[in-house]
C-alpha cells in the first residue's frame, strides 16, 4: 500500500452528483480548522488484495472531500501477547495514528466467515484506555469488505459489532412514516438526517433541501408510471375507466398521482369529475394488493389503478396497447411494447 496517494483520480463517479463536503451544515460544537483526519486500516497483505485496494479507492474519494488520510501497513505487526508489549514499533506506530485520527475506515476480506486474522489484531493492538482517554470513543467508522462466492456480510456485521463496543460511530434509526407529506415535514423539520423521496415533495422546497443521489436506470434517472386493472377487465385505455373507482397511491407522489391527473388534464378532465370515486393507499404495493385482491367490485367501472416506480418515464399518457405480465394474473397498460419488453411484460394475443 503507497505512503500517499499520487493517483486521485476518480473516473467511476459521477461528477453531476459529486458535492464537496458543506462544513456548515456540519454545524460542529467545537470548531477545528485542520482537515478532518481519517485513519485506513485494511485485513489483507496480498500482493494484489481487492480490500486494500477498496480502502485506497476509500481513500481517494476522502482526500478529494477534504480529508487527510493516512494508512497503516499492518507487515510486521506482532501477535498480541506473544512476547511483546506496547513498546514494539508497529504497535506504537498503529496506536499513534489512532490518537490522532478523527474517523477511521476498516477494510477487510471475509475468511471463514469472519473478518482476518490481521485484522483482528489490529483491532486488538488498539487500546480500550490510555491514561484516561478512550482512543476510539465517539470517532466516525466506516466499515467495508470484499465478498465473493458463497460469502456474505459477515466482515462487515463483526467490525461493525467492535467499532460498537468501542464506542465509535453513531446509531443509525431507520423511520418510516406513512405519507409523503410527514416525510418531508420531518425532513424540514430537521427530525430526520435524509430521506427516500419522490421528486414532487422535494420540488416544492427545493430551496430547503439538497439532492444527495438520484437513482439510475439505462444511463439516466428515469422510471415509469404503470396503469393496471383487474385481469378481467376489458379496459384498453385511462379513457375507459371513466365513471370507475380509482386507486392512488400518495398525493404527492409523481407516477402515484401526478402522472395519472397530468393524462386527464390533456383529456380534458378533472380527477374529482371522471371517477365516481378516488382513494389514496399511501403505497405502492397497497395499490396493487387492491386490483390483485379484488378489493373493488368486479363489475364494469370498478377499477384501480397502480404507478409503481420503475425506468424510462419520458413520454406522458397511458393510451396505448394491454401487455400481460407473465407472473401475475394481471394485465399493464404500457406507453409502448420495448418498455413493456424491459419487464417482461410481453403483448397480449
């Protein structure tokens, strides 16, 4: 692993959605003006490791957010309790750079269902206590590891229960709320660091939010509203569902609602006006578990209607030909047959 890092670029990211760290909004208690100061620890000494070389992309990607990162090469570093104590040189080597660390990211491959050896014993060599201060407490880990085969997270489950117990890092409350609309109000509120949205609640106060990370289908951020009806129906079109019972999803949801009232609006129709009745299910599935549970009555205009999330929305309307999905009793109204083709979802006979 090199001393520093002479290579810093980073061709894998895309600049479009790459944010320098805002230090302001880190709103620190007490404020340090040096770099942050980030130690890299990694589990393997092969010629070519896969989790060193991820700790150095890591690395990269730090010093490019501002960070001064340095590495510790564990060649050398004695077993604990086999005859040496703290005095050895890669020990006080390894327990000086934790000292002056502020954060720290761990990388190792999974070996027998856990993390290495050498990285164990890093971990190990770190002092719960010196003097009266704790090394590790209250510094920002990040934990990785490569995986291959018939290997899983457990690397990453075990350095993640240490770094715990050595009181580094933060819990991370995962929150779920029903709607949209409680979303973002723990979003403005700011009960809530981040939050999975759709792009019409963060429009109306793109002024007070910042877009993190969009996700990416086919080279864009695309996705797809979906129409669906019972698989008996003989619908064709939005049109013939005139006068039915209509399923939304969340009234601030894009292909929930807003694609759905956007076709009636060309149509020259209101949502109040053309179904005899709305509701909203506040998700998705809800949606589809109400056409594919028969929820509604199965006669002529009782209908419902699902825009599930999916790629390549970039054309409005609903008309055009019924694909059946071969998985579900159900049949889609797409916008045209290669975007049905991406699911697929293949044309009726």
């Amino acid at each position: 692993m090199p001393d520093d890092l002479t290579n810093l670029t980073t061709p894998q990211l895309d600049e479009q959605h790459f944010a320098s760290i805002d230090r302001e909004r880190l709103r620190p208690t007490i404020v340090r003006t040096h770099p942050p100061r980030i130690l890299i620890l990694n589990g393997s000494l092969r010629v070519r490791s896969f989790s060193r070389l991820s700790a150095e992309e890591a690395g990269r990607i730090l010093t490019r957010l501002g960070a001064e990162v340095r590495f510790f090469h564990p060649s050398g570093l004695p077993l604990v309790d086999d005859g040496v104590d703290a005095s050895h040189p890669k020990v006080r080597e390894l327990r000086d750079l934790v000292t002056w660390s502020e954060g720290m990211v761990w990388s190792s491959p999974e070996r027998h269902g856990a993390m290495t050896g050498l990285m164990k014993t890093q971990i190990d060599w770190i002092p719960l206590s010196e003097g009266a201060v704790r090394p590790t407490q209250g510094k920002t880990l990040a934990v990785m590891q490569v995986s291959g085969g018939s290997q899983s997270f457990n690397a990453v489950n075990q350095m993640r229960l240490l770094g715990r117990w050595m009181r580094m890092g933060r819990e991370i409350e995962l929150v779920q709320r029903r709607t949209y609309q409680e979303i973002t109000g723990l979003l403005l509120e700011r009960s809530v660091d981040a939050a999975w949205l759709c792009g019409y609640p963060y429009l109306q106060h793109a002024d007070l939010l910042d877009l993190v990370a969009a996700p990416v289908w086919r080279g864009g951020p695309r996705y797809q509203s979906y129409l669906i009806v019972g698989a008996e129906d003989g619908a064709e079109a939005l049109s013939d569902l005139q006068g039915g019972t209509h399923a939304f999803s969340d009234p601030d949801s894009n292909s929930g609602y807003l694609v759905t009232a956007t076709d009636l609006r060309r149509m020259g129709e209101q949502v109040e006006g053309f179904f005899s009745r709305s509701i909203f299910t506040f998700g998705h599935r809800n949606v589809v578990r109400a056409v594919a549970d028969g929820e509604h009555p199965p006669e002529r205009g009782h209908r419902s209607r699902s825009e599930g999330s999916a790629p390549d929305h970039n054309r409005g309307g609903h008309d055009g030909p019924l694909y059946r999905d071969p998985h579900r009793n159900r049949r889609i109204c797409s916008g045209d047959a290669e975007r049905a083709a991406a699911y697929g979802v293949q044309p009726e006979s």
